[in-house]
C-alpha cells in the first residue's frame, strides 16, 4: 500500500469524524485509502461490512458473489433493494456503493470463489472478508488467505447468534477452530433455521471494524479467539482457541507472535 497522497478538502471533510480519532489520523486515512479489500459474498454479512468500508473510505473494493437477489433477501441484505430483486448481486453492490461514495473503486467479480480459483481472486489484496453462507466457502478462503498471508475475517449468523474469526496472518486460523466441514445436515441453513436480521447488520459491521483495525494496525490483536455475538438475551464473548498442530492450512507456518 502507498499512502504517498495528501488527502483533499473533500476528504478532509467527508473522512472528519473518523480522521479526528487518534487511531487514525491523516496518515491513518491516507493507509484505509491506499488499501485493497476483498469481501467474498454480498449478502447480509456483506451488506453491512461492504457499506460501512465503502463509507470510510477504502481505495479498492472487490465484491465476489455468483448470486442473484431474490425478494427473501431484503429481509436483511440491506445492500440490495426491490428494484434489484433478479438482478447480480454484485450489479446491485456496484450501484449502491458509487452512489455511497464515488470515490471508492469497485470491482466486481461474478463469480463462485472455490478452493479452485480461491488464490487467484484474492490475491493482491491487504485483507480479505468472508461473508459466505457456506463451510466450503469458509474454507476455500481461510486457507488461500493463510497461503497468501493475507489476514482474513470470516463470519457466520443464524437465529439470534452470530461469530467472527479474525485471522492475521501467521495467527491459528479458521480451520484450527472448525477442522473440517460438518457433515450434512448438523449445521441447519438459514432458509430452514432463520435469521433475525439485524443479527447481519451487527456482524457484518464488526468485520469491517476488524478490517479497519488491522489496516490501522489499532488496538490488541484479536488471533486465536472467536468473538460471540448472541442477541436474543445479547452478549458478546471473546473465546480462545488454540492453533491445531496438525492443521492443514497452517501448520508449521510461522508464528505471528514471534515476529
């Protein structure tokens, strides 16, 4: 990331709640301009961490999602609106975030990221979020992330609850917690389970926090603990896990703790 640029009055006004935080500062907003930031799935997890980025002024924007939006998402997709039900996903994300800030370059990519083409659509990029309703996509992205040592930040929701794995690079990672996926049937879908949703709306929120953050290189690193959000009767947890030493995706890599 280059974050050579001095940032313009336009900026200095739009980024000024933000800029004037300690944290951040002008050099810190200059950082979250120069990054490039993946967000696999543009649903209710990607709705609220994709419009949240997009509003504090990240540089580059991928949005990868093979979906189309379907009148049942709008319920907690609020990326996406009636008039897009049919319509790409990432057709829709394109339209909502220019309009949100056209200072943010967006690039789409319609496509389904598998353990296949999962490197190739995420490298290059400074942090990589997960917003995917399946295990496979979980891990297809965990594992090209550590490979890339890129972070990632994957998600999950279902009913009241939901829970982020931050995941720096060198930091135990997603498979260390879930080693393989659940057989079939054990972790029921939202279209049978349910989802209140502004459960998607708080997760997804704290992804993009998390990314900002790691961007940032602000407060204490979250590696190796999942963080619990439940909202029936709310509560949020931080509980830690350890590395698996027979991980395949990071097993043997380096330590982040020891850099």
């Amino acid at each position: 990331m280059s974050d050579a640029a001095e940032l313009s009055d336009a900026d200095l006004e739009r980024y000024a709640r933000q800029i004037v935080l300690r944290e951040v500062g002008p050099a810190g907003q200059r950082r979250i301009r120069a990054a490039r930031v993946a967000v696999v799935g543009a649903g209710g997890l990607g709705s609220a961490s994709l419009l949240y980025l997009a509003a504090s002024g990240i540089g580059g924007l991928s949005v990868i999602d093979d979906d189309r939006v379907s009148l049942d998402n709008l319920q907690r997709q609020v990326l996406h609106d009636t008039a897009a039900v049919g319509e790409p996903k990432t057709h829709s994300a394109l339209r909502r975030l220019d309009a949100l800030n056209p200072g943010v370059r967006v690039r789409t990519v319609e496509r389904r990221l598998d353990a296949g083409n999962a490197r190739e659509l995420l490298e290059g990029h400074d942090v990589v979020l997960d917003g995917s309703d399946n295990f496979a996509t979980k891990f297809a992205v965990n594992d090209a992330c550590v490979a890339l040592g890129i972070p990632a930040v994957i998600a999950g929701i279902l009913r009241f609850d939901g829970q982020v794995v931050t995941v720096p690079a060198g930091a135990p990672c997603y498979r260390c917690l879930f080693r393989d996926e659940p057989p079939p049937g054990q972790v029921p879908a939202c279209s049978a389970a349910g989802v209140l949703g502004p459960v998607a709306g708080v997760v997804g929120s704290l992804q993009a926090a998390e990314a900002l953050r790691l961007l940032l290189g602000a407060g204490a690193s979250q590696e190796g603990r999942v963080l619990t959000v439940e909202l029936l009767d709310p509560r949020v947890r931080a509980v830690p896990f350890p590395r698996d030493p027979a991980c395949p995706a990071c097993a043997g890599r380096p330590s982040a703790l020891a850099r």
